[in-house]
C-alpha cells in the first residue's frame, strides 16, 4: 500500500509540474494563431470551438465556459460583428438565440487546429517512437481520469 501511496504522490506532482508549461506553450500558440492569422481573441476563439462543438445557445456556453452570461453575449455580440457566428430565433422560445457557426469561422477553426497541430508535430517530432507512443496511452489515461462527463472523444 505505502508503494500505490507513494507512486500516486509522484504521478500528482508528475502532472502539476508538467502540465502547467505544456498548456501554457499550447495556449500561447493558439492565442497568437487566433489574434494574429485570424484577428480574433483567445476568448473569442474559444467560444467558437464551444459552439463547433455543439453548444447552441449563450445560457449554454455560459454553462459550459463558466462565465456569467453578459461575458458570454458580449463575446457573442463580437463575433457575429466579424461574421464569424450567426444567431436565429429559437422556435421554442423567442428570448433565446441559436448560435452557429459562418462557413467562414468553421474555415478560420480548421486553419487554427491545423496550425497549432503543425506546432505541436515540430515539437514533438525529435521524440523517439516508443515515446511518441507513451505520450499517447498517458493522455488517454488522463483523459478517462479528468475528462467531464459527456465530453470524452469530442473534438477541439
């Protein structure tokens, strides 16, 4: 039991030591990909990836970003300005929009993945197979283990 305690305490640290500078390069790239390429906020392009993965509506993005709901309709507010989302009337209830995606935006978010998938392949790319695959099963791992539910496999 004391070597399970023992492990666990190093896999803890493991993570909170690696994790924050690996997201923090990550996020670096996507922010200056969307501010830069595509003129866009970093929040701003997060609130696009929420909608391309299906939340519809600005109670839901509130929900799912945990921001209160004005922060959400302003950033909502500046991308239909760019023409990067549209919003449509809920039949069920007047008061809420749809919000969706322009064929622009959904071109800007695949040219953004791509970029920051580029960035990470030159990256990684000096890593040997056997860590290549390592790299892979342990995010698994950690995406079973932290991933809300209903959100495991979704993309972006």
């Amino acid at each position: 039991m004391k070597d399970q305690r023992a492990l666990l305490e190093r896999a803890v640290d493991s993570l909170l030591d690696t994790m924050p500078p690996v997201w923090e390069r990550t996020r670096a790239n996507l922010r200056a990909a969307a501010t830069e390429e595509f003129g866009i906020t970093l929040d701003q392009f997060h609130t696009l990836r929420h909608i391309r993965r299906g939340c519809r509506s600005a109670g839901e993005l509130a929900e799912r970003r945990q921001v209160s709901r004005p922060a959400v309709s302003q950033t909502v507010e500046a991308l239909v300005a760019k023409g990067l989302v549209t919003r449509s009337p809920s039949s069920g209830d007047r008061r809420c929009h749809l919000l969706e995606l322009t064929p622009y935006a959904r071109e800007a978010l695949e040219a953004n993945y791509e970029a920051n998938r580029s960035w990470m392949k030159s990256m990684m790319s000096g890593l040997s197979p056997a860590e290549l695959d390592c790299v892979s099963e342990a995010m698994e791992v950690l995406k079973r283990t932290f991933a809300p539910a209903g959100l495991l496999g979704k993309e972006g």
